[in-house]
C-alpha cells in the first residue's frame, strides 16, 4: 500500500510537471518555436496520456496506445511491426520466421528470394512512417536504414520545427486546429544499391560526375541515391543526402537554393548532420571530433590558416562555391561554421540560422532572392562572428587535445 501512494504521489507530480512544461512551450512559441517544440516532447514523457501533447506530436489514439497514423493505419489493415522484417500481415508471421518469403503473391525460400530481388526493379520495399527505402541487398538492412532515418527524421524535425512551421502555423498547431507537418502524406524515397558499381551504372548518364560522390540527393526525381559499403558504414552520408532532402522537400515545387548568395550554409548545415547518432535512445550531434569539424579547425588554426572571411563566404552562390580550386576546404569551413552557428553559447545563433535556411528554401523567389544575411539576422556583424568562430575554434582544440 505504500508503494502504491508513492507511485500515486509520483504520478501526480509528473502531471503536474507537464503541464508547467506545456505552459512554458506555449510562451516559448514566439520567439522560439524549436525549443517549444522540444519541451512539448519532453512534457509529453512525463505525461503521455496529455491528449493536446500527443496531438501537437502528431500522435492518433488506438484502445489505450498512441500511435503515429501510418502506425495505426498499418495496425487496421492487419500487419504487424516485426524488428528484422519491418511492417508484415499477421497472418503470414508463422511462414516467414520459418524462412519462407512472400514473393509476388508465390511462397518461396529465403535464399530463392535474395536471388530474385538482385535486380533493383524487383527489390525490397520498406515503408516506414516517413521514409520507402528500396534495396537489392537486404530486407533487413532496409529495415535497419527505415529505423535510423526515423530516429533522424524526428531529431531532424524538433531541431528545425520553425523551418517547416511559421509562428502562426505553430500557434495552430498548438491549439489543434492544424495537423503537424510531420504527417506527409508522399514518403522521402531512399535507394540503397548493392554496390558501388551499380549506384554508378545507374546514376552516370544523369549524373556525369557521379564517380566523385559516395551518395547523392537528386533533386529532379526527389531521390537519395546510395550503396552498401562492405567494410564501412556510410550512414553519415545518408544523413548528410537526407538533410537535404528533407528542406528541399518542404516545398512541392523545384527551385533554385542559394544560386546568388549563401550557398555554403545549404552544404554546411548537411555536412553538420553527418555527424547525427542515436545509440540506445539517445542522440547526439556536433561532436567536436567528428572529422569535417576536425578538418575545419586543422585548416583554420594550421599555419597556412585557411579561412575565408564569412562576408566573402555568405556572398558566394552555389557556382562560386562549387567551382572553387578549394573545394575541399570550402566544404570543411562550411562544416565548422554551421557547427559553430549551432552550438555558439547553447544556440545562441540558432533560430537565426534556421530563418536564413527558411527564406532560402523558400517557394517564393522574392522571399529566396532577398535572403538576409547571418549579420543582420543575428544583429552581430560578420567580422565579430569571425572572431567568435575562431576563439571558439581554438577553446574546442584545446578541449579534445586536452579532454
């Protein structure tokens, strides 16, 4: 009985707690609409029985669960969620844990499928929340990538909640008159290719420098394009292609990112997310040891020190960028700089970063052709961030030499 008043006790206070939260995200909205965000995800771990919490999340109740719709929607039509095989009928669990594949509408052996599903044509489709993933190598391995991208899916959309949601749009969402953007009806489509060889026989003729990429997004079919590495994983180059879809994506139609100006921060902020993990839960991102951060300082704190001054950087369109002798370095600065604008004085520079990526991306070209630079959205101008990116630079050096 004592235990049980306790938990009583417990219980009451965890409500009680979420509701201060739910409070507090509802003032943050404002002026912060990411960081509301996150405190609705963190009130809703205490209280997840909180109907507008779980609704502001873009959950659907099922008896006493809640749900994602795609969740529910597959639960009503009499599948399951199985770890390795990803969604499945029921009614065919018996014959596929004994090794028996369903391969279009015929029962066959585990083996027979692997060799028939070699051609890309004839692969595994793997559908998750958000994301169809189509392999030739592996239906558990798709079900591994589908798991990833929707622990980086929702990272990505708590960081980055002002990008798909305006103040107002937020404020509905908020009072439950809008439905969370999370929700797409058109899932992000991922190939994942065999091999290296058949990721560039496929992608060669419309991709002439295909050989110089180890993944890529194309814009034209809305496709992240990469391949099984044997002896690597290159997860942190589908989170990179997958960064860019995800913004490009926010809009239905095609357009030009950052062809006048600010293109470096389009590269910048995927290479930042290269360095995404989650392990057991919990998610980390930006390690200073990551190696483009690593790069980054080596070429800014080096002798030669190699840095271009952010007001020369922001003022460069994406071929000023891309055809510079320096791109490999153009890439690392870009790395470093969009680490620094994210973790500066615990965000300091965040939401203005997330504005700039905001107008860029933005279906309307005024809007895109007038995007404000990282001087007057952050009321700091670009040679004091100069100097704040390189003291900060040299105090994480420091730190990882010295940990």
């Amino acid at each position: 009985s004592d235990n049980r008043y306790w938990q009583t006790q417990l219980r009451h206070h965890q409500k009680e707690y979420a509701k201060k939260l739910f409070l507090l995200s509802r003032r943050a909205l404002k002026d912060n609409p990411s960081y509301a965000y996150q405190l609705v995800r963190e009130a809703a771990i205490h209280d997840p029985d909180h109907r507008q919490l779980r609704k502001v999340l873009g959950f659907v109740q099922l008896g006493n669960e809640w749900m994602t719709p795609f969740a529910y929607d597959q639960i009503k039509k009499g599948n399951e969620w199985h770890e390795h095989y990803g969604w499945i009928p029921k009614n065919q669990l018996e014959r596929i844990a004994a090794g028996e594949r369903n391969f279009k509408g015929s029962w066959v052996s585990s083996a027979k499928e692997n060799e028939l599903r070699r051609n890309f044509s004839d692969g595994w489709q793997i559908r998750t929340d958000h994301y169809l993933i189509k392999t030739n190598y592996s239906l558990e391995r798709g079900v591994e990538l589908g798991k990833s991208l929707e622990e980086f899916h929702e990272f990505f959309n708590e960081t980055f909640a002002s990008f798909f949601n305006t103040p107002e749009q937020m404020k509905k969402l908020f009072d439950e008159t809008a439905r969370s953007v999370r929700l797409d009806a058109r899932p992000y489509c991922i190939h994942y290719y065999r091999s290296r060889e058949e990721y560039l026989n496929r992608l060669k003729k419309q991709f002439p420098t295909i050989e110089q990429t180890n993944g890529v997004y194309m814009t034209n079919d809305r496709v992240v394009h990469f391949y099984h590495e044997p002896n690597a994983t290159n997860e942190g180059t589908l989170f990179h292609e997958a960064t860019h879809q995800l913004f490009f994506e926010s809009q239905g139609q095609s357009r030009p990112i950052g062809e006048q100006a600010h293109f470096w921060i389009i590269e910048g902020i995927a290479c930042y997310m290269e360095s995404f993990i989650c392990q057991n839960g919990v998610v980390t991102v930006g390690d200073p040891k990551y190696i483009r951060f690593c790069r980054a300082r080596a070429n800014l704190l080096s002798e030669k020190n190699h840095y271009l001054p952010l007001r020369l950087f922001a003022g460069w369109g994406m071929k000023e960028f891309q055809h510079s002798p320096d791109l490999t370095k153009n890439y690392a600065q870009a790395s470093g700089l969009a680490r620094f604008l994210m973790h500066y004085e615990n965000g300091r520079y965040r939401e203005s970063l997330v504005a700039q990526l905001t107008s860029l991306y933005s279906g309307d070209v005024r809007v895109r052709e007038n995007t404000k630079g990282l001087d007057l959205l952050t009321g700091v101008d670009y040679e004091e961030l100069d100097r704040q990116y390189i003291d900060d630079s040299r105090q994480l050096e420091r730190s990882v030499m010295n940990p």
